[in-house]
C-alpha cells in the first residue's frame, strides 16, 4: 500500500473527547472516525490490525476443535423471552419492531442464538463434546460509551459456546479453552494477559474467569496475591480477617452528639475504625426494601458480593425514611428496630469491644461483643478486599489492588439456557438431561486498543508484527530523486514479493511529517531508503521499539528485512 | 474436520415452505437453520464457503487497489437525513432508538457511511481516486425474504465506493471493477455470470450494471441479444417498434356496447391488439393525480420507465372516480377531458389507422391517425419490451427474455452523496467541486445459494472447488476395521499436513447414509477407503460432478489428490 493513496489523516494536535492513548493515537493516527457516540467506522490500518486479531482467534479456536458459524445480529425477541433474559436485561438490549410489527433485538452476545442452532431432535450422549464460535458485530447499547475502541456500543467479537454432557467434561473442555486464551493473547503480542476469577454477573453460571491486561486506564480493580499467584476481580474476590481479641468489656450507652461517620465516631471515642460496627444501608431495587449490612468498622461492602447473596439488584439506599424505624447515623445491631433485612459480614465474627450505633439519635454503644451481645445466625461474605489484606489462597497479608482492562471471558454456564429453552441430550438410560455449557468472549476492538495502551510510546502505537497493520514501513526520503524513488520502488515490489506486508510512503513530505507518521502508525520495522543510505550502498533498517538500527546492503536488503520479519513472527508466536 | 463431531443434521425429507433448490439443499445438507423470517444462521459449511467467497473477494478488490475498511451497521438516521433517504426509504429501512431516544437506523448499504468516513477537510485533486471497500453484515426488511439465503433480510455483502474528481475517471474504474467482478464471478466457479445494464433505483446515478446469474428461478427478467450481445435488465431495456403503415382511414365513432379490454374490443372490431392505442392508467403514489398512458395496444407498460420518466413512486390505478371525468374501458386520446397527465409511448409514434377509446361509455374510434388526430408534443420509452421484439443495439428483431438472480452491481453515482452531504475537493483553480463516486455490491450469501442454483444434482449440490467448504470428502467405509481406521487415518493426517481441506466420515453408518451425506455436502473430491479398495491396495478418487472416478495406490494417494485438487483450483482461477 502506498501512504500517498490511503485514506485516513494523521495529525498532531490532540483531539478533543479524548480520554486514553490508544483513542488518541488510533484518532490521530487516521486508524478510525467517530460516526456516533460509541460507533465507530475504521480505515484501513485498523481493519488490518482486527482481521489479523480475528485470524489468530481464529487459528487458535480451529485448534480446540471449533467450528465456525454465524449467528444474526438481528434476532427476533421471542427467543430472548424463552431465556428470560428479553424482561430481565434494560436498556443495553437495542430493540426494535420489524415491518411486520415483530419484537426484534440486536444481538449483544448469542447464548440464545446458539442454543436455538443446536436444539432438535434431542441427540444421544455420544454427539457431545463441540463448540461452535463466531466472529461477529454485536451491539449493546452502553450507557457510558468511552475511550474509543475500549467500550462501545457497536462491537466485534468472537463468542463461543461449548456443549457437554457433564460437569467434568465441561471443566476439561474450559481447561483447554483457558490455555487457548492465553496463546491467543500472546501471539497477539501480550503475554502478560492474566487470568482472574471473576464475577459471572448476568451470563449465569459458577465459575468464570476474566482475562485481563493490567493498565492504570483499566476499568476493573483486580485483585492478586504476589506471593501464590492468586488473581480474582474485585467484584469475586474473598476478603479474608483475622481479628484480634480486644477483651470484652460490658455494653455501654455513650453520647457521642452530632457524630455520625465511623471516622467522626472512632476519633470522639479515641478507637481506630476497625474497633468499629459500621452500618451501611441499601435497598432492593424492585421493592425499595431496605438492607442493613453490618461490617468492621475499616471495610466497604462489595456491592457485586451482596447482590449475589441477597440475589437481586439493589443500589446504596436514596432515603432513609423516619417509618422505616432505622435512625440514620446511628444504626447498631443491639435493639435494632428497623424494617429492614439485616445482615452481618463475616469481618465481624467473633470479634468483640466494639463501637457500634445505639438507633438513638446521639448515642453509640461501646463494649459490643458479636458473640455475647447478639444472636447472629449467619455471616456473609460482602465486604471489599484491600491491598495488604490476607491472600484466601496462601494466607500471607500479601494482597495488591491493581487495574485491568478485560479482554476476553470465559464462563461456565452450566444448564441456565439449556434448561429454559429445552436444550437436552439422551442419556445412556433413555432419559433426558439438560445440556451443560460453556461461553468464551473475546472483544476483537477492545483487544486492539488495550495492545495499544501497553504498546507505544509518546509517539504512537508499537505494534506487534503479529498484528500490526503491515510488517514494514517503507520511507522514500527525496523520492523526487530518480535514484532513492528508482531503489525504493524495487525494494517495495521485491518485499511484496517475498510476502513481506509494506507500507510504502513516496511521498514529497519532510522527513519530519515522514517520520511522524511513521510513529503514529507503529509498524514495527522501518526501512530508510535516503540520498545518504544510498551514498554508502545500503538502506537503513530500524525497528520502531528501537531495539536495532542497522544497514543493510542494498542488494541484500529485501532477504535481510524478510528475515528480520520472520524472526519476529517466530519470536512471538512461540508460545506453549 | 470429523463428520462425527459436526454439528448440524441432514435428512432426505424435503423441507415445508422450501422453494427453491438451494434452499431444500442447505436446509437438507445442514447448511443453515432459520432464526426468524429472512435470517438464518449459518453451519460450518456454509460459513465455510461464504468466507472463501469473501476472500477472493477482498484477493480481487485489493487487486484494484481497494482499502478494506469497516463501517458500523448502528448508524445515526441524522446520517441519512443528510443523504434525504432517511424519509425517501420506507420500511426496509429498520429504525430504532436508542437508550437516549436518538434514531438510529440499521445500515442496509453504506454509502452515506462512506462518504461521513471520507469527508473533511476538501482534499486537493491530487489526493483522488480512491475506493474503500468492506464486507459486513446488512440488515434490509424485506417484505418479500424468501428462497432461503437468494432473498433475505440480513446478510452479508461486500461494498465498494469509488471516489473521483472527473466523469472520465470514474468510467475508468468502472471498467476495472467490471472486470474485477467478472474474475471473482469466474473464480467462485460461475463464469456464465453475465453483466446487464439497469435501473439505478434508489441508489441514484445513471449507468448501471446488474450482474446476473441466469437461472429460471431468478427474480429478474433478463432481455438480451444472441445477435450482438445487448443485456439489459428488464427494466431498463428500451423498446424498439417498427409500424406497418395500414392506410389511413376516417376517424369514425362506432358502438362497442360491453367491450373494453383490448382483446374484447379488437375482436369485436376484427382487429389486431397491435392495431389499437391501449390506455393503462397509474396514479402518483404522493398526490394520487392520475397519469394516463396511451401505447400500441399489444404491449404492456414497463413501471421502472414510466416511474423514472414521471419522477416520482407510482401504482396502477386502484379506482377512477367519476369526478376525474375518464371514463373506465374507453379511455382514449381523441377528446379526453379527463384530469390526469397524459403520456404517449413511443410505440404510437407515426401510427394510423388505429382502435382507441371515444371516453363514452359504451364507443371506440376507428381510423385514429396519431399524427394527423392529435397533437402529441412528444413520446416517451415506457413499454416493455418482449421475446422477439427488434434489438436497440443491432436492429434485428431477436430480443430473447430470460430469468437471473442479481448477484452483484455496479453503479455510477454521480454526485448524489457528495453534493448532499458536502464531500467536495478542491480543484486546480482553488475552487470546490463535488466528489464523483461510485459504488460497488456483491451479495456474499446470495452468490453461495445462486452457485448451489446451477451447480447441483439430483442429490445435493456440486460446489466448484474455489468455494467448496472442503476440497476433499474422504470417506471411511466399514471404519469398524481396525485397516480401514487406520488407512482413512492416515491419509486424513497426511492430506492436512500437505494443506488439503478434508471433511473426514470416520461413522458407523450405511455406505447409503454416507454417499447421501457426501451428496449434500457438494465436496468436489470424493476419496473411499473400504476393505475392497484396500484390497486391491487403493483408495477411489472420484469427482463429486462424476468427470472421473479413478483408483490411487495407497502409497502414493496422498500426493495424487493433492495434485488433483491443486489442478482443479488452478483451472477454476485461470481467468483473465
């Protein structure tokens, strides 16, 4: 390709609305155009990068005995009401009414879709195992559309769905779709991928896993322990306590006027926040009924552990009314008379002295013991972990908060869909059994822009060979003289034919805007072919990681760049 | 890929509410499975051949120097109110709000996508021409989805814009994407392929071709000229008449009591149909004001010309009122006082001698000389043409009409988009002027059902080894065998690792259910490993089109049908 016919502007100036480096650069670097918030049309350098994305996946979904289909974007709503999902999910689900006034939606991922490809005549045991996966446009309405490529509306994806007849059988196949992930990533140049428990939110199932890269611009808090390796979300992660004993002391009443936070109280009282009961109220989202979570003192409640505990939506409570019998600022355990469900996380087992609210207006209780004072039937685990909290794992108080963006998933789905749409397989007795499954999402457009964010310096994106857009970028400086323009014209065509990708620019621009532009469009090997190159027989080879800088003869020039490609290619993809 | 792992059924049975041979068979074959009305999801086969499809597409697009890119298939109507299409479209166009009550719209072709993602600043003529180019998913709600995947509602298509500064230059590439659909025609195994000059449609512009494969099944009517060569749709084919003089007679009012067709009335005059001037009466669809056509009485009006000439939509008549004073069955050009507009095809042109209506119930006029009784300003081409009729190119009277399924276009646009939707560049003399375009479609799915169409048997389709979704069935027959396993396993092996795509039947079923499945999975090579072929120390290799059926030594076989596939692909491309 040469850079003087492509389409695509690149410039310096910092557009605005931009968030993050690798919008910045993809804006700047003519890689992609806004059409609407969170919808994006990409130039050619962009859907290079995506289709050699989407040619790894590809690769590596083939090797795991994949079989690709394709589902539509368009899908009628009856199939989502079979799953329950067309009522239970908002207004991400883009709906619409066809000519024939039906309910239509757009496809935001295919659980649905695939089951629907799958069912039939309920097949014999020995059908199982597949998986069938797809490349495909979703779209989910997003409300908080951002930072170009990394959340958007309209999207591509590869989804993959695995079909088995037992759990076993679906953690073997999960095994190998995990280990395939992580080649994915690393022939996409980030092998630092990790994997982390994560929460399965609305896809259903157990155990799922989040592939994430760490990058301060991250959206998810990541939860991991140096020490053993233990990863998980945030959202999924176990807090574990150790409390120490403070001695018992007798319950008592105390005026603590006017002080209502656990910092306002623990200081009035002269005790450290840990020595206290904090109270922190929500309600459920349907009904407006209230929840009391009763926690140490130091702690802040996970609100995605809680809603999985008290299994539905809820958010921090708006208002706390006066009938509702719950004295703001001053909620406690002991007497507690609010119309609320109450609940006590774990982080207060056992523990005792404890400063707590007394639901009096101006009063605390000191000297609570969980264990003496109340009667508690159960603990929950619904507070956040911290860095320096006890790892679950290995028990060291090792554990560090880091941010990740989320690049791929993969779920146990278990019968959730199987069993609401009447997804069943034979089994060896005659009888009938729900399908288990499994679901396996990577975000093609995100993949590529959180390479970039790990990826670049002030300049632009460094692209790994493996997915950048071409291989080599070829710069003619002073290609108004016959000599450069006559020897880079051969060096391009003799690269393309050893299969080398090259972008050529022969453009009559300043090796300033040349160079530039070179940044900005990040192909990892650049070759100069200049008045002074050419003066000592060669043309000059550098890599945009600045890792090398070297000549290269020019009559062996077109063999030694391929070479260095090749080796490239080889070096990242030569994983496990 | 193992039979015995593939997912999707195939059965004998033909399917309810199938029409057509492509749609029995990729439902037969398991090809694809409807998801609603006009969409389906697609088996590993059929994405199989539709991504081959698409990548000697994208081979032959970058070959006239296309730029893949990516448009969003969400698109803001704003875009399209832009273009003037957001109103002018009707109910194929889906529409839908999204979370912030913005409209959106589904894209069912991009050219407003195209020209959002090429504007900017205007660019200096150097920077010109450019095609950009994407393959991707439309959604079009069409009322009439039917025949399986030759008429659907979502579907894949590739488009291609052209972007120019001069009519010449815009022809020039015309011609080299003419030529590029005629090698991707010929490379996916249809070189019969034939272009034909349309109507443009809604697209805009004036040339167009349609790209047609000929099939009875074919929603389009083809005219051509086995004489020269002339091809044109339908639609915009133009008509030539020649009129025998009859001799000029008085015009003279006659009772024609109860006869108003024109096969009534010439029967009862004793007269030629062609010896009459028919009225055929439409009303604009806006206003419902009424265009009154006067032609020869036996030919038919062709609506394309007659709408293009008025300039808006239309439809026949649905009532004449008595108030628009035409009077019903003896309409004619001789004192008409009706009000509506009044057309004279050029069939009339210098015609004498003539039956018409006398607009009184119950006469006809006899001897109607057009020249001498009325005065006609001018005539229009709005009459079908019809089997036999004179060739506008050759002047021989050998017009032949067939059937076609559209499987590609291509259109000169003109400025339609540009000049709507402010794309201009700037000229030599510092000015602006609107950019030039082009655009260029192919329908990936349509062209896979349209090959099935006239690549089959009796038994399932014949897929040209380009498309096929493998190039090599091989089939284990008696597989039970512990020589026969291991043979077929080997020569599976083998043929993967010399690049062959091979489906392999490695099941315990009937040599009947096994050569049925082959069948319909159209595979263009066929290799049977048995106990009998082993026992004269070969496997068979036949051709799925039966051009030959031959024996290959067991230790040779692999290279033999390597090379056997690689002729057969080699001849299938070898094309200008």
């Amino acid at each position: 390709m040469k850079l003087s016919n492509m389409l695509g502007d690149r410039f310096r100036e910092t557009p605005a609305d931009c968030q993050i480096i690798s919008q910045i650069f993809m804006i700047r670097g003519g890689y992609m155009k806004q059409v609407a918030n969170g919808i994006y049309s990409l130039y050619m350098p962009a859907r290079r990068i995506v289709r050699k994305i989407e040619n790894i996946i590809r690769e590596e979904m083939d090797l795991i005995d994949g079989q690709e289909v394709l589902f539509p974007v368009v899908m009628p709503a009856d199939l989502w009401r079979e799953s329950g999902r067309y009522d239970k999910i908002g207004s991400e689900l883009a709906r619409f009414k066809d000519r024939g006034g039906n309910d239509m939606v757009l496809g935001m991922t295919h659980e649905e879709a695939s089951v629907q490809l799958v069912r039939g005549t309920p097949k014999a045991e020995s059908a199982y195992p597949f998986m069938i996966y797809q490349i495909q446009t979703k779209f989910r309405d997003e409300p908080r559309a951002r930072g170009g490529l990394i959340r958007v509306r309209e999207f591509t994806m590869k989804d993959a769905y695995s079909f088995h007849t037992s759990q076993e059988d679906l953690e073997k196949y999960y095994a190998r779709a995990y280990h395939a992930y992580e080649r994915i990533f690393a022939r996409c140049g980030v092998p630092e991928v990790v994997a982390v428990k994560s929460d399965s939110g609305m896809m259903g199932g157990n155990i799922s896993h989040e592939f994430m890269l760490l990058t301060d611009i991250g959206e998810d808090t990541i939860v991991t322990c140096p020490e053993c390796g233990y990863r998980s979300n945030m959202e999924a992660a176990d807090l574990v306590v150790k409390n120490e004993k403070l001695g018992e002391e007798a319950l008592t009443k105390v005026a603590t006027p006017d002080q209502k936070t656990i910092e306002e109280v623990s200081a009035f009282l002269n005790k450290r926040p840990q020595d206290t009961c904090k109270a922190v109220v929500y309600q459920e989202n349907l009904t407006d009924k209230y929840i009391v979570v009763f926690l140490r003192g130091d702690l802040e409640v996970n609100e995605t552990k809680l809603r999985n505990f008290v299994g539905c939506e809820i958010h921090p409570a708006t208002e706390i009314t006066e009938a509702s019998g719950i004295v703001k600022g001053f909620i406690g355990p002991v007497n507690f008379k609010g119309d609320a469900r109450v609940l006590f996380d774990k982080s207060l087992d056992g523990t005792d002295n404890l400063v707590c609210g007394a639901n009096e207006e101006g009063y605390h209780y000191t000297g609570l013991s969980i264990k003496h004072d109340l009667k508690v039937e159960g603990f929950c685990d619904v507070a956040k972990t911290y860095a320096g909290a006890i790892c679950p794992v290995c028990g060291k108080p090792a554990i560090s908060i880091s941010r990740g963006i989320e690049v791929g998933n993969i779920f146990q789905l278990g019968t959730k869909y199987s069993h609401s749409m009447g997804l069943q397989y034979q089994n060896k007795d005659g009888g009938f059994s729900d399908v288990i499954m499994g679901c396996y999402g990577i975000g093609v457009g995100r993949l590529c822009a959180s390479v970039c964010e790990v990826r670049h310096d002030d300049y632009g994106p460094i692209w790994p060979i493996t997915i950048a857009p071409w291989q080599v970028h070829l710069c003619a400086m002073r290609a108004d003289k016959p000599e450069v323009r006559e020897a880079a014209d051969k060096l391009y065509d003799d690269l393309q034919k050893a299969g080398v990708e090259v972008i050529y620019d022969d453009r009559p621009v300043s090796a300033g805007v040349m160079f530039s532009d070179a940044d900005l469009l990040g192909v990892p090997v650049r070759v100069i072919v200049s008045p002074k190159t050419l003066g000592r027989g060669a043309v000059e080879v550098a890599a945009r990681d600045k890792s090398f800088r070297q000549d290269a003869s020019v009559d062996t020039a077109c063999q030694e760049i391929a070479g260095i490609v090749r080796d490239m290619i080889a070096k990242v993809n030569d994983v496990e």
